[in-house]
C-alpha cells in the first residue's frame, strides 16, 4: 500500500506547514509553492504507478477554482486514488449523503472566493499599496499611495505638536476642539499618536508595517519622542498626565503606601491659594499629615539638581551605542540586499514575483529593527543631565513646563516619615 500527500502553500498567503504532522507513514510527499508542478507530476505518476492513498489538507489545495479541483479529483479517483481531506469530511468511496457534498462545494467555492480578494490584497502589500477601506484623517488617496491633504493635515499636525509640547493627551484632544471645532475621543487621539501612517509607513492587517512608503506629517525624531511620552504616561495614574500641577501623579507615602493627590485649600475672604500633598486612602489611625506641596516641589528641584547627572553617569553609554551600532548595521545590509534584487531579476537568478516577496520581506525585516532602534533612550542624555541640573532651569519653567520635563526622568517620589518629620527619595525611571 503506498500513501503520498500533496501540500500545497501560497507563497502570498500561507507559511509552509509541517510536513510531518500527518498521522500516517507516508511514502512520499509532493510539494508546491506557488505553482502546480508537483500537482502534475503527481498525476503523471498515479498513470505509471499505483497510489493507493492521496492525503491533503484541504481540496482547496488541488485547483486554483471550483472546475479545477473537479476535474482533478475526478481524475485520481478514476485511476483508483482515494483521497482523503484531513480538515474536511471527505473520503473517496465514502458514502456521503448529497446535501453534506453540497455544502462541502458551497464552501470550497466561499473559500475560493474568500482567497482570490485576500490574494488581490497580498500583491497590493508587494507593492507598497494602501490598504483598502477609508484613508486616514489627514491624508487622501492619489497615484497609488497616500497623499497628504493640505485642508485636513494642519490639524493632525498642530495636534502631534501639542502632545510634544505638554505631554498631555487629553490636553491635545481639548486642544482642536477649542481651536478647530474637530472632536475627538481620547481613543481616536492615541490611535493617531500611534498610527504609523503619520510617520510615513503603511500597516496592514497582518500586523506588518513597510516604512517610508509616502509623505509623513511627524518626523522619525517626533515619532520617538511620542513613542517615549507614551510610554512614561502608561506609568502615571489614571488622568494625571493631563493634570495642571507638575507633581501630580509622581508622590507615594512610604509609610502608608498610598497616591499622594495635590488639594488646594483657602481662607474664607481670601484669593490666596494653598497647595498641599495628602494621601488618598491611608488606613493609619491617625492619618497620614498632609504636607505642604511648595516644599516638596523645592526639595524635588534640590534632589534631582544633585542627584539626576550622578544618576546618568551610571548608565552604561558604551553597551548602548554597541546595541545602536548593531541595529544600524544590520539595517544598512538589509538596504544592500534589497538594492541588489533589481540585478538579481536582470541575470534571472529571481523571477519578478519572488523579487516583490523577498522586498516585501525585506522592508518589513527594516521597519521592525528601525522600530527596536526608535525605542533607546537618546546618545545626548548626559548633556540634557547637566543642563536640567540647574536651579534656576526649573524656577524658570511654568508648572506644566516642569511637569513635562520632571516626568522624562522621575519614575516615582517617595515621602519619607519620621515621626512628625519627613523627607524625600526620588526614584529615576534608568
């Protein structure tokens, strides 16, 4: 008794399957990739020799439509093959009732149909083409790709600055809806701040992304910038990011282990405003003191003057230009090869498609090590450290200028107690 199987994988949908996850001892196995070589052989072979058993995944995969897979599964069965679908209900000389053959053909045909679109789809990818469906806010359809739309961009990138320059999400959402009239969730606008269309790359549903593939209304500098404040602000409480005084969110007890939150309390008959950091939900008895919020901002701007450049000393600059320069170098070989394959087609090594396939791998291996590259803390920290550790830098700044630059280097303030006194560990994110 002889048993083979036949594979067949789309090289624009499909990954290779494991060809021993059978179940069977197989005699030989009959494999295509892209093209139905194999197929023929395979039909060559059940004329010269005898098959007794043809084992597939899916019919799909003996034809490219409906009449196709008829016509050779009419075929190998004739010449005595029984084929058996592992993922379908079907056996040859199986006795199966008409209407489950029905609805077997009903959903090869779906399933054919269903595959042409997401092929059509595929070789949009090879090309670099925009996806289908609606372009994004700010950009418009035209010559292939996305083009920015001068009537709708400003307001995208008026939106992006204003994340960058305050570090507010909800700030920036408020923001074009008092400027522009253009309302938008909190939602929509932290799917904008990580669209990377607006960055000049294409993202399809699989996931993969293809860099530089039309005009970007932020630049890649921008873009790591955001990626960081966003992920600073995942760290804080919940609305705090947004909050109007620069210590908000940043200040834990130490001894009850509780948020500290910024109250402001005033005099009956009196403008005069006082600032005070108490604790939220403190279970001692008596209660944790609330203290005076001017002082701690003070003891704040002493700790990291003197301890923030100490702090950046620390971190090892060496090993991290050694991961940079890896990353750069594998990019730039990456570049080469995609460089080369338009001489590769020339000589025939690589036929136009596996030239698309191998690029389209190619751009999506670069946007993936640019993407690693995006995310490491810039090579000028130890400057930007000696420049913050001034005084009179911080005394300068407003409380929403403060706020933004304390939480690019503080993970988290910590009040201290003992007894009625107190003091201060500040805790850098490196």
């Amino acid at each position: 008794m002889k048993i083979v199987v036949y594979i067949y994988t789309d090289p624009l949908l499909d990954t290779v399957p494991n060809q021993g996850d059978w179940g069977w001892e197989i005699d030989k196995i009959y494999e295509d990739l892209g093209k139905r070589t194999q197929l023929k052989q395979l039909l060559t072979d059940c004329q010269t020799e005898t098959i007794n058993y043809l084992l597939v995944h899916r019919l799909e995969e003996l034809g490219d439509n409906l009449a196709q897979i008829s016509d050779n599964l009419n075929q190998l069965e004739t010449m005595g093959v029984i084929v058996i679908a592992t993922q379908q209900p079907y056996t040859s000389n199986s006795s199966q009732i008409q209407t489950e053959m029905l609805e077997l053909l009903q959903e090869i045909q779906n399933q054919q149909r269903s595959r042409r679109i997401r092929q059509g789809h595929a070789r949009n990818r090879l090309e670099a083409l925009p996806p289908p469906g609606k372009s994004p806010y700010g950009y418009r359809r035209g010559q292939g790709k996305y083009i920015i739309d001068r009537t709708t961009s400003p307001v995208v990138k008026d939106f992006f600055e204003q994340f960058l320059l305050y570090g507010s999400l909800r700030a920036a959402v408020r923001f074009l809806s008092k400027k522009y009239g253009k309302n938008i969730s909190v939602t929509t606008g932290r799917r904008w701040l990580t669209n990377p269309v607006y960055r000049g790359d294409t993202t399809y549903q699989n996931s993969e992304i293809i860099s530089n593939t039309h005009a970007a209304i932020i630049s890649r500098a921008e873009a790591a910038q955001i990626d960081r404040l966003l992920r600073r602000n995942s760290r804080l409480p919940s609305r705090t990011a947004s909050a109007p005084r620069s210590l908000a969110g940043l200040v834990t007890c130490n001894q009850c282990q509780s948020q500290m939150i910024v109250t402001s309390v005033t005099q009956r008959h009196q403008d005069k405003e006082y600032l005070y950091l108490r604790a939220t939900d403190c279970p001692q008895q008596p209660k944790c003191r609330a203290i005076p919020y001017q002082v701690v901002l003070e003891k704040t701007i002493d700790h990291v003057c003197r301890d923030l450049p100490l702090a950046v000393a620390g971190i090892n600059f060496p090993q991290l230009d050694t991961i940079k320069n890896s990353l750069g170098d594998k990019i730039f070989r990456q570049e080469q090869i995609l460089q080369q394959l338009p001489t590769l087609i020339e000589t025939g090594i690589l036929d136009i498609e596996t030239a698309k396939l191998r690029a389209y791998k190619l751009r999506t291996e670069i946007s993936e090590l640019q993407a690693q590259l995006a995310i490491l803390p810039p090579v000028n920290l130890s400057s930007v450290a000696q420049a913050v550790s001034i005084p009179q830098f911080w005394l300068d700044l407003s409380e929403v200028e403060r706020r933004f630059y304390f939480r690019e280097f503080i993970q988290k303030i910590q009040i201290i107690r003992q007894n009625r006194e107190w003091y201060l560990q500040v805790i850098f994110i490196f």
